[in-house]
C-alpha cells in the first residue's frame, strides 16, 4: 500500500480515537457530539469547494 493511504488511515484513526475519547469525558455529551458534527460539515464543505 502507499504511504499517503497508510499515513491517512493512521490520522483518521487517531482522530476518531480523540473524539469518542473527549466524548466519554465531556458532562454534555449531546452537545459535544452536536458541535463536532457541525464542525465536520463545515470543513467538508470547505474541502470540497476549494
């Protein structure tokens, strides 16, 4: 496989194992979801755009 799929595999993992980390953590957890998936959508339409 090529290192740019690996590199972004390993990324994607490391961000997903972040979020349900803070997710765990956070005493709102509706909100913090809430607000990650609005931010998602946000940088998908910038990427997407641009």
């Amino acid at each position: 496989m090529s290192p740019i799929i690996i590199g972004l595999v390993l990324v994607s993992s490391f961000i997903h194992a972040i979020r349900d980390f803070i997710t765990k953590k956070s005493g709102d957890k509706q909100a913090f979801v809430l607000l990650y998936e609005l931010s998602a959508i946000i940088f998908i339409r910038f990427f997407i755009f641009t």
